[in-house]
C-alpha cells in the first residue's frame, strides 16, 4: 500500500523524529511505499495567500477559495502545494506526526492543511464527509502530548482528548472525506523513562504492521 507520513516537529532527535523514523523503517519492511512531508526540514511555508498559486483569479481582491477553484481548473497551483497535493492523492493512507501544541497541530501543519487542502481540488461542490474526494483512504493522527493520559479524559484537567481533536479528525480529515482511525498517543514522553519509550517505538511498530486491517472510528462521538 501507499502511505504518506507527514512530520511536524522541529528536532529530529525528538520522541516524533524517533515515532516518524520508526514508522518509516516499519511500513517498507512490511513492504509498503512510503513517501514523507517532513515539514521543517522541507521549510515548508505555512503562510497561505497569493504564493499558493501561479495563476490569478481576481488580482484586485484575494478570495482564496475562488482562487484554489481557478487553480483546480487551469493547473495554477505553486509548486511546493502542486508537490504536497499529488502525495495525498497519491497515498492509501495519510499518518500525521505530531506533539499537540496548544490543543491543536502545531503551526507548521495546520498551515499544509490551510495551502495544501484547496477548493475544487480537495472538496467543494458537496464533495465532503461520505462524500469526500479521499473516500476509501485512510488517516490517522499519531501524537505525543505533554500531559498524563488521566488529564485528558472526560472529567480530567484538561477533557477528553477525542473532544480535542475533534475539529481536526472531523473538520479537516473526515470534511475531506477519509476514514480516521483511532488516533496513537504517547502521554507525556517526557517524563517516560527511556525503557518506557522504546516500549513506545514497540506498540507503534506493532500497530503499523496491522494498520491496514483496522476499522475506521465515529468521529463524532465526542
Ligand atoms: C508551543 C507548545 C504548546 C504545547 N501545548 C500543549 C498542549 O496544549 N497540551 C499538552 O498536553 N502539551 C502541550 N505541549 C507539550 C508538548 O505536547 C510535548 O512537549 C510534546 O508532545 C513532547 O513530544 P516531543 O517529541 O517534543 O518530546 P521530546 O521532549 O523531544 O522527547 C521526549 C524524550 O524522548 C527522548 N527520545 C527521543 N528519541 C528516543 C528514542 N528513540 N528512544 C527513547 N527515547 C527517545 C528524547 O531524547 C527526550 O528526552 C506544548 C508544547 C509546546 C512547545
């Protein structure tokens, strides 16, 4: 199968460099394709606007959406969201990577998704949730957060965790129409001993070599 990692962390030395590595070494001994969206390696620019594109729409007023439309329609898109675009297209299954940075993904990644998933090309025209132009693909968060597992359930300090990612499993990734899997979390890596972590790099080794027989989760039950 295909599969696209994409990777938002600064330091590859961290326990997301080391589940991205892991998860890469993994899915090609299984004998999968694997293509990666490290984005801070890549530099990737997560500032949306008139980059986003080589053709313009309206060059009095910046609509974005009216612009993704044209672009769709005339093979306008910059190189870099061309090249980000043709990955996901390309993939059975989309792995995000990622330490939860204020109860959401961090800049970097929430800027691909505002670049990379465009109208025309990756919704619109009631192509959305069952819908969705990514129906039959798969997706799944992979995070580390910084807090013990007991703060994010439902009446922990911080809720539930499905509650957080909510508008991330259900406005960006269902909204496009794949089927999210239950996302894997690694509670406070921190403070794990190093026997605990590579345990980690254990159980998401062995997860990823099952990954495919997994059945997608509601994600509105939060
Ligand atoms: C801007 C910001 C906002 C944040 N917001 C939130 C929030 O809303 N909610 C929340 O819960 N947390 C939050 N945090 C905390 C954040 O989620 C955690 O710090 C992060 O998830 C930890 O993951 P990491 O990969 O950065 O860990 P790291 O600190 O990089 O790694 C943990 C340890 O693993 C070690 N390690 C690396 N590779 C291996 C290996 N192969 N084997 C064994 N050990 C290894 C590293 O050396 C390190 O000691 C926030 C942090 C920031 C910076």
């Amino acid at each position: 199968m295909k599969i696209l990692i994409v990777l938002a962390h600064p330091e590859m030395q961290s326990m997301n460099g080391a589940m991205f590595k892991q998860g890469i070494k993994t899915l090609e001994e299984e004998g999968h394709e694997v293509k990666v969206s490290d984005l801070y390696r890549e530099e990737f620019n997560p500032v949306s606007g008139r980059r986003n594109f080589k053709t313009t729409y309206d060059a009095a007023f910046f609509k974005q959406q009216l612009e993704e439309i044209h672009a769709t329609d005339t093979a306008g898109f910059a190189d870099d969201i061309e090249t980000e675009q043709q990955k996901v297209e390309w993939c059975d299954l989309m792995i995000w990577q990622f330490p939860i940075w204020w109860f959401t993904v961090p800049a970097i990644l929430k800027g691909w998704v505002d670049r990379v998933f465009a109208m025309g090309r990756f919704y619109g025209s009631e192509r959305c949730y069952e819908e969705g132009v990514f129906k039959g693909k798969k997706a799944i968060l992979s995070l580390t957060v910084g807090a013990n597992e007991n703060a994010y359930l439902k009446n922990g300090l911080h809720g539930d965790l499905y509650g957080v990612l909510k508008p991330i499993h259900r406005g960006m990734l269902k909204f496009t129409g794949f089927d999210v899997l239950r996302p894997h979390v690694i509670y406070a890596p921190v403070r794990q001993t190093v026997v605990q972590r590579e345990l980690e790099l254990a159980r998401w080794e062995e997860r990823l070599k099952h990954i495919f027989t997994e059945h997608s989760i509601d994600v509105d039950i939060y």
